[in-house]
C-alpha cells in the first residue's frame, strides 16, 4: 500500500521508495529510508499527506505520498525496535552481554573519546612551560 492509502493515527513502516534520485535523496536526509517507523498524522483535501518521521513532522505532496510503499507493522519490528534502542535489556548490559567497554582498556586509557590526557608543552610537562620557573626583570 502507498503512504496515499493509509489511515490517518497508525504506525507503518516503509518498506519502498519509488522516487526519483532528486527526491529520494532530500527524504533521505530526513530520515525518511527504507525500514523507517511512520505515524500518518493527518491528510488534507488536497492529498497531502502529515506524518512523522523520527519525532519531526513531514509534509509530503501527493505525488510524493503516491510513491512512498509501506507495510504494516509486525510484532518483531517492535521487538526489534526495543533491541537496538536498548530497552529491555538490564543492569546497562549491552546485547553482546559486555558492560559496553571494549576488553584490556583501562580507565583513562581510551583511543580519541576524550579518556585520556595529552602531555606537551602547555601543561607542565614539557620545555615550552613557564611553571617553576621565575622570571627575571
């Protein structure tokens, strides 16, 4: 079924887009894919279609809304959806079963997260410093 044919207050997923690369792009950017949750919000006379995508509001035009496919949403898109948001699983464990961290990494030991301390010139530690040294006049 097309987005056109939905009821307005149901949740769908999208299963095909038949647009062309310009459109299909910028709805892309928007988060509008393929396996994306929708909620049809409303519908104008006009044949606009209101929905929502990823917490943001869309406005699509009818010829937009006509080549958008989507199915209905079954009960292991849910389970899915609960799996990879995290929800469901205890005690901060990740799916894999780790609290998260990758092995041998101590703390303060992390590779580009902001772990670690840089040691250089600026801080103490190297020839460019100026702590404990006095200045002559």
């Amino acid at each position: 079924m097309t987005l056109q044919e939905a009821q307005n207050g149901k949740e769908y997923i999208v299963k095909q887009s038949l647009l062309k690369q310009p459109q299909k792009r910028r709805l892309e950017a928007m988060g509008l894919i393929e396996g994306t949750m929708i909620r049809k919000i409303n519908q104008a006379i006009d044949g606009s279609v209101i929905l929502m995508v990823r917490g943001t509001r869309l406005a699509l035009g009818k010829d937009l809304a006509e080549d958008i496919i989507i199915r209905d949403i079954t009960p292991s898109d849910l389970r899915n959806r609960r799996i990879r948001r995290g929800i469901g699983l205890r005690n901060g464990h990740t799916r894999a079963g780790g609290m998260g961290r990758a092995k041998g990494m101590k703390d303060g030991q992390g590779k580009g997260h902001g772990m670690g301390r840089a040691i250089g010139p600026r801080d103490g530690q190297g020839k460019g410093s100026s702590i404990g040294k006095k200045r002559g006049n």
